[in-house]
C-alpha cells in the first residue's frame, strides 16, 4: 500500500506547505485589508452615512485559507451597520455606497457589484469581498445579522456562527480536519483551472469536509476516504444544509450542471485516491494519481531516497503566483 503521507505533509516541499497560506503573506493580506477599511470608513464618514465597523469571516477567521494557483487571493470581509439602523436602506443602496466609498482607493480596479457582496479588487491581482450587513436588534443586547442581498432584501445570515460551528467541529474531531479541508480548496481550485468549471464554494467544501470527516493518521487516507465519504453523502442526498441556519440549503447557491460536474470530479478524485492508496509504489502513486488530481504542486518523492539514509528527492513544481509587500 503507497503511503504518501509525506508527500501531503511532512516533506520538506510538502503539498500542504505549497498550499497553506505562510504568516508573511497573512500579514500581508491583513495590511492591505486594514487599509482598505480605513479608505471605506473615511468615505461613509464624508458622505455622513451611517456609522460601520469591520468583522474578517470566512476562511481567514478559520484558518483553511490558501494560495490560489493564479494568486487571486479571496478575503471576507463584512461591513456592518452598527445596531441598527433607523431608516434602512435597500441592498442595491447599501452596496452603491460600498462602490462608491472603494472605488476611489488607489491600488484597486472598479469594484464589482455582485448580489452578495462587493468585490474589491486589488491590482496586484487578489481581491476583498465584502457583504453588508445590518444589525438587528433583538433585546438583551442580541443582535441578529442580516444581510443586504441584491434583488432579494435583507435576509438572515451569521457567518460567525458557522466560524463557531466549524471550530467546535475542529475541537470534537482532530486538527487535521483543518488541513483536509485546505487539500479540497486547492483540489477544487486546480480543476477550475484545468477545466474552466466552478465548483462549489469553499463554504460548501468545508461543511461537506466537516461532516463526512474520516480520521486516519495519514493525510492521504483521511483525504481519500473523506472525499469518498462525502460523494456518497451527495449521491444519497443532494441537499446541503447550512448547518447554522436550518431554513437554508447550500445546494440551491449551485446550479444543476455546476452540482453535475461537481459529482464529476468527486469521483475522479475518489478514483484515483483507491488507485494511489493501492499502489505499490509511493512515488507512481503520486505521479499517477494524486498528481492527475491536485496538479504539479503535488511532489514527487523517489521510493528508493528513504531506504539509503539519504533526504527524501522531490521535483520541483512550477513557482506559485503570489504577492509581495510591493504589490499593494
């Protein structure tokens, strides 16, 4: 059986040290975050709009963030109407005002007005999204977030509460649920690349990955038999509920030819994870296999290195497109 746990994990050039974000670039992010907040806030401010403030959510407040094969780093950043507003105004009014308060900072293209959120993009190649949210005021200081959606009102959403739901998941069940979950956004990301096709959210994949979490104390295992977990999860049941909000499902964000290919790649990945964890060789095992899903990031570890005493060999895999302290 080919153990190529090393090869996700504890090898020098790891695949998980290809994809996991390093505290430089983290750092980096948070800057140029920072700095955009500071521009938005100046512009409600001028404009006499109402009073906000800033709450990171998503990946980097789980900590499953990770480097995007074309470098466009995706960061979360909801903008909250402190509790709550008097006079509220319509979604499409509340993110006119984003637009039109980021549009002016210097270091990004026109922002981009998606019913969800703002898109900020960076011109060094990454972006910012930013929901909008506003407040409700339940009493004994509750509040409960709702949020602006484009041509569908404010509609009740809490991603701190998944942040939460996901970190107990983490504290219940192991600390490599973190890392399988960061391997099936860099999956996912290398077969949009390769194929030009959207895959699920990373929310989606990280529910998903939660869920049907299968521990093993391989990566490779627990990767393989998660993913195979979880496409015979989605084959029994295709809904998706979102775990914190029982009256929505995930699985209505995602078109039937998106969920279609989808399955598509999940059984291929489930294919050629039985076929790499039979191989006899660790070393055709990631060429044949776990390179034919995850792409060139993935290293090749020669069989034979260990065996000699000599440190393990890998090849090199093409440089990953990133940012600098330049770029901002």
């Amino acid at each position: 059986m080919a153990d190529c746990h090393k090869n996700f994990l504890t090898a020098r050039d790891s695949f998980h040290s290809k994809v996991a974000l390093d505290d430089t670039k983290k750092e980096f992010l948070k800057t140029s975050r920072k700095n955009l907040r500071k521009h938005i806030k100046t512009k409600f401010n001028e404009k006499d709009r109402p009073t906000i403030k800033f709450q990171i959510q998503g990946s980097f407040l789980m900590n499953t963030a990770v480097n995007p094969i074309d470098g466009d780093y995706d960061i979360d950043d909801g903008l909250y109407f402190k509790p709550q507003l008097e006079d509220r105004p319509t979604p499409e009014t509340a993110h006119a005002w984003v637009v039109e308060a980021a549009k002016s900072y210097g270091t990004v293209d026109p922002p981009i007005d998606k019913n969800r959120c703002v898109r900020v993009p960076f011109k060094a190649g990454y972006h910012v999204d930013i929901p909008i949210y506003d407040l409700i005021d339940e009493g004994d200081e509750i509040f409960s977030p709702e949020l602006a959606i484009k041509n569908d009102g404010w509609k009740y959403s809490d991603p701190k509460k998944i942040t939460e739901w996901f970190k107990d998941r983490v504290s219940a069940t192991n600390p490599q649920l973190r890392r399988l979950v960061r391997y099936f956004k860099a999956w996912a990301d290398y077969q949009n690349q390769k194929s030009n096709s959207k895959m699920p959210s990373g929310l989606v994949l990280t529910i998903l990955a939660s869920e049907e979490y299968q521990f093993d104390k391989r990566d490779d295992v627990a990767f393989g038999e998660t993913a195979s977990a979880t496409l015979q999860r989605i084959e029994d049941d295709e809904s998706i509920p979102n775990p914190v909000d029982p009256n929505e499902d995930l699985r209505d964000r995602i078109t039937d030819a998106q969920f279609t290919n989808f399955k598509k790649h999940l059984e291929l990945l489930v294919q050629h994870a039985e076929d790499a964890l039979n191989h006899e060789s660790a070393e055709e095992a990631a060429r044949k296999h776990w390179r034919k899903v995850l792409g060139d990031r993935f290293p090749i570890i020669e069989d034979d290195s260990d065996k000699s005493g000599e440190k393990a060999k890998t090849y090199p895999a093409p440089g990953i497109i990133g940012v600098s302290s330049e770029s901002a």
